[in-house]
C-alpha cells in the first residue's frame, strides 16, 4: 500500500473519479484549507450517522424511534369508526395501486410507455402476486377499519395480522426513513473509515471488506430491512462485489434487537435476554464464516456490479498496515469521501428519489408472500411433515420436546417469529430448553419469506431465490448442533 504523503493531486473533478476503487481515494490530495473543512464534515456527520443507527435511547436506536412515531403520526392522521388508519389506508392504496397498474403494464402498455418499462424486469407471475398483495392489503383494512369484516385466512392475527402492520407498514416506513439517513453512514466517510479499521478482521474471517461490519451492525440494531438496503446500495456503487453481497445478504441481515425481545417475551425467555442476544449475536459471525465458505454462495464471483473483476491484488491494496498508518490511510479516505461527496442536502434528496421506486414492489411483495406464507404455516400441515424429518436431529441433539421443537424450526422460512409463535400457548409447559432452542434458531435462519427474501430480489442483489432456500437449509442444519451446545451450557 503506498503512503499516504505519496500521494499525486488528482483534481477536482470527482465526478470522473471512481470513488469506489480505494486506490482512487487514496491517489486524491487536498489542499490544508479542504482537509480542515472535509474532516470537521466527516466527522460530525459521522457523528449523526452512529448516534441515529447505533446507539439506543430508551431500549430503541433513534431510527427505529423516528420511523415508528413517523407511523404513529400519519396512523393518527385518519380516523375511521373510532380506530386511527391514516398510514395503514396509504400503504393500502400503494399497494392495490400496484397491482392493479402491474397488470396493465406487463400486459397491457406498450413497450415505450414508462408503466411497462418500471414492470419491464418482473417475471409473469409477479403482476398476480401484487395483486394478490393489494386485495390482502385492502381486505385487512377494511376488516381494521370496521367497514367488511375480511376473511379470517387473511385478516387474521397469526396471517394479516401479523404481516402487515409489522412488516409491510413497517418496511413502508423504513425505506424513505432509511434513504434520509443513509448518505450519513455511506457518502461522508464513515464506512470508509471503519472500513480501514475492521478490514484485518472481516477479511480472513468471513470474506468481506471491512466496511461491511458497519453495514451489518445496521442490521442488528436498526432492521433487516435497513440492512440489506444498504447492501444493496454498497454493491449497485460498485463497493461490493457479487460474492460479498452475497455474503453480508444472507448471513449478517439478522433480526434487530427490538425484534429479538418481542421473540424472548413471546417465549417466556425474557429474564435471560441480554445472554441469549449475545449467544445470537456470536453464532451469527460463526454461522457467517461457515457459509461464505460453502455452495452457493462460496460460487458467486469476485464481480463488481459494473462488472470489473476484483483480484487479490485489489484486496491487499485495501490493506494498511496495523497502527498509525491505518488510522492515517482510514481517516484521509474518509476526509476526501466527504469532501468528494459535496452537500448533503443534495445527497439526501438523490437517495430519497433512487428509494422510492423500489418502495411499492417490495411492499406489496412483502404482503402478498408474507401472508401466503402464514397461510401455509397457519392453516397447512406442511411445516409438521417437514418437522418429521427434523425430529431426528433434535432428538440427538437431546432437545426435550423434540417433536415440538422439530415442527416449529421449518416454519421460519415464512417469517422468523412464526416458530416461536407456534410454541406460544406451551409456554407455560414446554422446557425452558425447548423455547431457548426454537428461539434461536429462528433468530439464527436470517432467510425468511416475509422480509428479507423479497427485499433482497427487489435490491438487484445477486441472489436467485433458489439460493436463498438453499442457504435457509444450510443456515437451519447449522444453527442446530451450534445452538444445542449453549443450550446445554446454560440451561
């Protein structure tokens, strides 16, 4: 890696730059006057980037606190026999809005029009899942609003009920939430500078460039959904490649925290929540090093979004030496990142509109999926024919009440509280053990219909949904035998 104080003036025209490449960054020099001025951007930006995404006030990170007033703000905004739906009537709206317009623009619309270029990319059966999405979406409010009291297949607390308001409405927020924010964290020199740091560390672990530690802790304590959106955006900039995306995608997009407590209460495990966070958290990483290292995602190219090959020449340039001159190459990345990236304002507006096109596809996707899925779980037997094949292994495992415990572990495909939601009313009789094992295993399986895999098609991220059942399967096979062990340990 050369020095920093070797470096050759570039210019100023970074719109020409490629700002992806770390070389690049590294061959900029500015002046003293717009060091001084990119510095104080970059770190008190940064600033408001940890505070917003990263550090809890009143058990909740600031995002998740704004989005959820954000909510309850425009819930409050629309009352209808007594119950208050202003956000659930837009996000209706939106939603049978889009089935209705995907219909007429992948069937209908001539190909130049804009309506059937924006569903241009969709398969054929997409145009019937947003329908499907829309008329769940318009049924659940009607029956919330009191006006026609919907099927309970679909309006029910363990269907409807526990898609969307939750994840649909949630997601709907998130997204233009996450678009304010996130220039904070990836245009003004924060994931640049931690990126330097942590590279030592997430490289030869689990395959991935430092930065993506920021990128996954976004997840833990903020959302699912906020971090494979910025995945997303750090791959579609050509920051990561195929397999990395990959990577951080399916094995760091874990549950939040607040998430994670509604899974312990529902459980009766909340006493030990801080333990089996930590447990959680710890076996995500292991789980993570297994499973870059495996079929499928093991395959996935060493591949820009652009299409530029990433050699092992390019990771060692991304290297500085441990000490001083890391701190030095990560702080004058950061510092010319910020400089690079102008004002934020500009930067703010740019990601809100890039996000709001993909809003109304991963919403209506997230019902009509999410709700089929609970469905499924709710009202077919297919997750307890499925449990039979996994009795074995909890049996070995010596997980008591493992015919219980083997029936709720499939049915995390569909949404990662269903397992635990399906042991709610043995809370009272089943082992302390049992409810530890399916909770964490659950919070462990990180692929799940409801979320994460229509928001991870729906961010151009490289991984086909095959995949995604292919590593649910792996992730669940691993999880168990690693759970089983602290399962033991500590109770």
């Amino acid at each position: 890696m050369e020095n920093v104080s070797d470096k050759k003036v570039l210019g100023t025209d970074y719109e020409n730059l490629d700002l992806s490449d770390p070389k690049v960054l590294d061959a900029v020099e500015l002046s003293g006057a717009e060091r001084s001025k990119a510095l104080l951007k970059f770190l008190s930006i940064t600033a408001i980037a940890l505070f917003v995404f990263f550090v809890p006030v009143n058990g909740s990170v600031p995002f998740g606190i704004i989005y959820t007033t954000a909510i309850g703000i425009v819930e409050s905004l629309i009352t209808i026999n007594g119950v208050q739906v202003g956000a659930l009537l837009i996000v209706s709206v939106i939603l049978m809005g889009t089935g209705i317009t995907s219909v007429i623009g992948k069937y209908f619309s001539p190909e130049e029009s804009k309506m059937y270029q924006y569903y241009k990319t969709d398969s054929i059966i997409h145009p019937i899942l947003y329908l499907l999405g829309g008329i769940f979406a318009v049924l659940y409010f009607l029956d919330t609003a009191q006006i026609f009291s919907g099927p309970e297949i679909i309006v029910g607390s363990a269907t409807g009920g526990m898609v969307i308001p939750p994840v649909v409405v949630g997601v709907a927020f998130i997204i233009p939430v996450g678009a304010f924010f996130i220039p904070f964290l990836t245009d003004y020199g924060c994931i640049d500078f931690f990126g330097v740091i942590l590279e030592p560390l997430m490289r030869p672990f689990f395959r991935t460039p430092g930065k993506s530690a920021v990128d996954a802790s976004a997840s833990f304590v903020g959302s699912t959904t906020m971090g494979i959106i910025i995945t997303g955006r750090m791959y579609n900039g050509n920051i990561y490649t195929k397999r990395e995306s990959s990577i951080i995608a399916t094995c760091f997009s874990a549950v939040s925290v607040g998430y994670a407590v509604l899974v312990m209460q529902t459980a009766g495990l909340e006493e030990y929540f801080l333990r089996i966070y930590a447990v959680c958290f710890f076996l995500t990483f292991v789980m993570a090093a297994i499973i870059s290292r495996i079929p499928p995602i093991s395959r996935k190219k060493d591949e820009f979004y652009d299409g530029a090959i990433q050699t092992e020449a390019d990771r060692k340039e991304d290297r500085f030496k441990f000490g001083p001159e890391m701190i030095k190459g990560g702080v004058h990345r950061a510092t010319v990142r910020a400089h690079a990236s102008g004002a934020l304002p500009k930067r703010v507006v740019r990601s809100i509109i890039d996000a709001f096109p993909v809003l109304p596809k991963v919403i209506t996707l997230l019902c009509s999926i999410g709700i089929l899925g609970m469905i499924a779980a709710e009202y077919t037997p297919i997750f307890d024919i499925i449990g039979y094949a996994i009795y074995p292994i909890t049996s070995i495992l010596g997980v008591p009440d493992a015919m219980v415990a083997a029936a709720a572990i499939p049915a995390g495909i569909t949404e990662m509280f269903i397992p635990v939601l399906t042991i709610a009313d043995q809370v009272d009789t089943l082992h302390i053990k049992t409810r530890f094992f399916v909770a964490a295993v659950s919070m462990l399986q990180i692929i799940f219909l409801a979320e994460s895999v229509v928001v991870i098609m729906n961010t151009g991220l490289p991984v086909k949904f095959k995949e995604m059942l292919v590593v649910f399967v792996q992730r669940t096979l691993i999880a168990m035998p690693l759970v089983a062990i602290f399962m033991h340990l500590m109770f």
